[in-house]
C-alpha cells in the first residue's frame, strides 16, 4: 500500500471536523476517532526517538497483522490508507467503522453470557498461532451475526503451529488480569472461564492439568495477597 504524505495543517483540519466521534485520545491528542462518512482514523504518534517505532512503525505492524489475521478466518478492520505526517512525525491510517459493540460495553450492560464469546476467541487464536498481545474485552467486537472482530491489533504474534503452553498462559493472563476488566472477570468465576478455555482448546490432558493447576496456583496467590 502507497504511503500517502500528509501535512500538519490537513490532520488540523482532521481533528477540528464537526462530524468525528473520539474514541480515544493520548496526551490530549485524539487517538482514534471516527467520521460522518463511517471511517475510523487511527493516529500513531512517535514515542521516543528509541523506541522500536524508528524500525517498524506501528501502522505498518497494524496493516500486515491485519491481512494475516485475513488469510487465518480472524476478522479485523481492513485498512484502506496509510499515511505519514512528517511534522508530527505521525503514522495514520483509515479503515472501516464496524457495526457492534465491544464486548467490553456489552457485557457492562448485562450481557453476560458474552463472556464465553471472548474465550471461544482466545481459544480460535491459540489454536491458529496468534499470540495477541492486545487481547481484552473492548479489543473485540461483537456483531449480530455473532461474528468477533479483533481491532487495535498492532501487537501481535503469528506462529505457524499452535502456541505452546506457556505461550497460551501469558495471554491469558493478558485477558482474564487486565486491570480494567479483571473485576468482570472475577464476577463471573475464574475457575469456570478457565474451564471453558480447556474444553476448548484442543489440548492434551496432561497440557490442560498444568494450565489448570498454574490458574489456581494464580489466583490462590491472589486471594491471599491483598492489592
Ligand atoms: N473499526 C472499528 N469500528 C468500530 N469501532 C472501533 C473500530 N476501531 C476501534 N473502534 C473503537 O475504538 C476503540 C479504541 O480503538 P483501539 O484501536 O482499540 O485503540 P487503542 O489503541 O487506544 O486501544 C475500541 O475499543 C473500539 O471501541
Ligand atoms: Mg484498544
């Protein structure tokens, strides 16, 4: 994809439009937003002058994981522009605005049983290769054909076999322990979203007892120590 060259004064004119919606910002600066047209317009801005972004942008990480998830059946937003700011020494890229919600609101507003829609997620990716490092509630969509859709899929894995076990653990963990949504988690009952994992998982017996018992070695160790 052709990186289009973009001036300060048109992402001003971005930000200042009437018609977006901001879903989020960094320092003060809209982050993700969407427009009237239904696109969503992603700003990546440069960290610092160390860190990996000199090497391989994130925008770019974001546009090959996303034609990867493709070929693997892991629906993601298509992006559809990359450009470059020089003066804000930005990366910006477009893609479609998806019906849905993400699971993160949902289940907020009751949605429950939407829990075990993030574990059958979890479990397709494992079994696929995909470590995703992004891996939350309000990182997945959820649509009314059932259909899950990854977004803010900059970070991520692919293998070309199925993650080894101390590979499905971390991101887990990654999952059921995010700060945010950790609480939601619990409200449910850890043992029996594991559990859910398990059954699916397509591991050994031997493999899903060692999962199993590093869990409730975990959150032993979390009920005792206070936060
Ligand atoms: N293609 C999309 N369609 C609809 N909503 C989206 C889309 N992409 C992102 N969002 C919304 O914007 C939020 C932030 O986007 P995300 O890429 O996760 O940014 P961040 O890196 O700040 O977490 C998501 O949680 C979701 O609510
Ligand atoms: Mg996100």
């Amino acid at each position: 994809m052709n990186r289009e060259f973009i001036s300060y004064q048109e992402v001003l004119k971005l930000y200042n439009r009437q018609d977006i919606h901001i879903f989020e910002s960094h320092n003060n600066m809209p982050k993700v937003i969407s427009t009237g047209n239904g696109e969503v317009i992603k700003f990546f801005y440069k960290k610092t002058w160390f860190s990996s972004n000199y090497y391989a942008p994130y925008a770019i990480r974001f546009l090959n994981n996303s034609r990867k998830l493709q070929t693997l059946g892991v629906l993601s937003p298509e992006v559809t522009r990359l450009k470059y700011c020089q003066q804000l020494k930005a990366h910006i890229i477009h893609y479609k605005k998806l019906p849905g919600d993400t699971l993160l609101s949902l289940i907020q507003n009751g949605n429950h049983e939407l829990f075990s829609h993030a574990i059958k997620v979890i479990s397709y990716l494992h079994k696929k290769g995909i470590f995703f490092r992004g891996i939350h509630l309000s990182n997945i969509i959820y649509q009314s054909n059932n259909n899950m859709v990854l977004v803010d899929v900059t970070d991520m894995a692919i293998k070309d076999k199925p993650l080894s076990l101390p590979m499905r653990y971390r991101n887990l963990q990654h999952l059921f322990f995010h700060k945010r949504d950790y609480n939601l988690w619990k409200s449910i009952g850890m043992d029996n979203c594991v559990q859910q994992y398990l059954d699916l998982s397509g591991l050994s017996e031997c493999a899903k007892k060692i999962l199993s018992y590093l869990f409730k070695l975990k959150l032993n160790l979390l009920i005792r120590v206070p936060k």
